[in-house]
C-alpha cells in the first residue's frame, strides 16, 4: 500500500481557492498510485486559530463534494484538516473520505494551550484499517506527548501519521520526536506539514517518513509543495516536489 503525505500551503480562510489547491496535489498522488493520501493540519483553511470560528463547518459541507469525488475516481482514501464546528464550539478536525463509506472525523484529542481560547477539544476516532494495515493519525500537539502514540501501538497500528501545522520555532522538536517515536515504538512514521503562510508566521515544512526503526527515511524541503509517498511493501519512498512557495 501506498500512503501519501502532502506538504502544501494555504491562502488563509479562502476555502474554495484551497480546496482547489488540494486537487492538483490528488491527482499527482494519484498519478503515483497513491491508496491514502493525508494533508496538513486544517488545510482547508490554513492554520489560522483566530479565523476558526468564523469558518468552522461541518464534514457534510457541500464544499467538500469534490474531495468525495476525487476519492472515488481513483479510489483513494483522503483526510484533509478542516475546523469543524460542535455543540462545545470548534474542533480541530480531519475529514476522512473513503469511497463506499460515510465521511468519518478525527477530531484532536488534545489540544495546546495557546489554542484553547480558539478551540475545543475532541476525542480520538477508530484508526484506518486498509487491507490490513492499521494507520493511527495523529494532529500536531498530540504528537509531544507519549501517551498518544504509546496508545496508538498497543491497538498494532503500522504505520503512525501526523498531521501538523509547524513552524521553524516547532519543527525541530517534532522531527526529533516524531524520529522517537518510531524507534521506540517500532512504526513507520509519517508527518505531513505545511508551507506559507501559518498563524502570523511561515510553515516550515519538512514532511518527513521514517522506518520503525527511527532512521529518516526522506524530506521534503521547507518552502515547496509536494508529496512524499511511502510504500508499505517495499519500504520504498518516492518524493516530488511540485510549486514554490
């Protein structure tokens, strides 16, 4: 199988201009015959805290139609971060689409500190099951802390996917961590992260895939879009990078 990591940027708020954005990045993971393909932390909107409830939706949104329709044409599994809107206010959320099934949510489980004026906190959903390969995402700040991922192996997930939205202060100390967790707990791990614009500052990007044994296996750079897929027969990675940011 074929898991697919998406390093892209956002016009913060604009929505349908983003969404257009992450069309051109599916059919170029389609191209490379991509089976899941994962997107930063709200990339539909940027990760732009003080625009959430403003822009907050659900994951029925009409919007979201084409997503749909991209993941059954090539019969891919999409997730792509969306602020999503609860009766306790907004979560950081990832919509799943999945041809044949109902859309499904992640929703960040944990939540940092700095977000808590702007966000709720959510409740971690049932991982993706794939021809039995079990992937447990995973939203930016959940990944600092070890029970998230500790809880992830002891339900034999495979493969560990996070979706972030760092910065350069925050990216070091999640390559670090995120390098941790897959020696400690022997997953693949895979991080998709963002470029441009990114609450004030600029996303450092960076996706990165390493082996369970810890060793970095690639990376992108930290200005361009591109994806980076991992092969979980092969252990193979491909990486293309596709714009300037």
């Amino acid at each position: 199988m074929k898991v697919c990591v998406v390093q892209t940027g956002a016009s913060p708020g604009e929505i349908p201009c983003n969404l257009q954005g992450h069309l051109k990045l599916i059919s170029l993971a389609a191209e490379h015959g991509s089976d899941v393909v994962v997107f930063p932390e709200l990339s539909a909107t940027g990760y732009e805290p003080s625009l959430a409830a403003k822009l907050a939706c659900g994951p029925d949104d009409a919007r979201f139609d084409v997503i749909e329709a991209m993941s059954r044409e090539h019969e891919m599994v999409i997730g792509i971060g969306v602020p999503l809107k609860c009766s306790a206010g907004v979560q950081i959320g990832m919509v799943i689409f999945q041809s044949g099934h109902p859309r499904r949510v992640y929703s960040k489980a944990f939540i940092h500190a700095d977000e808590e004026p702007f966000f709720v906190a959510g409740c971690e959903s049932p991982d993706l099951i794939l021809r039995d390969l079990r992937i447990a995402p995973a939203i930016c700040y959940e990944i600092s802390l070890p029970e998230h991922a500790a809880r992830a192996r002891q339900r034999g997930a495979d493969v560990y996917l996070a979706s972030v939205a760092k910065d350069n202060a925050g990216i070091a100390r999640a390559l670090k961590r995120l390098g941790d967790v897959a020696k400690g707990h022997g997953m693949v791990v895979l991080m998709s992260n963002c470029v441009g614009t990114c609450d004030g500052d600029i996303g450092a990007g960076r996706t990165s895939a390493w082996d369970g044994g810890g060793a970095l296996l690639a990376q992108l750079n930290g200005r361009d879009e591109g994806i980076l897929i991992y092969d979980t027969d092969t252990g193979d990675v491909v990486n293309v990078v596709v714009t300037t940011c």
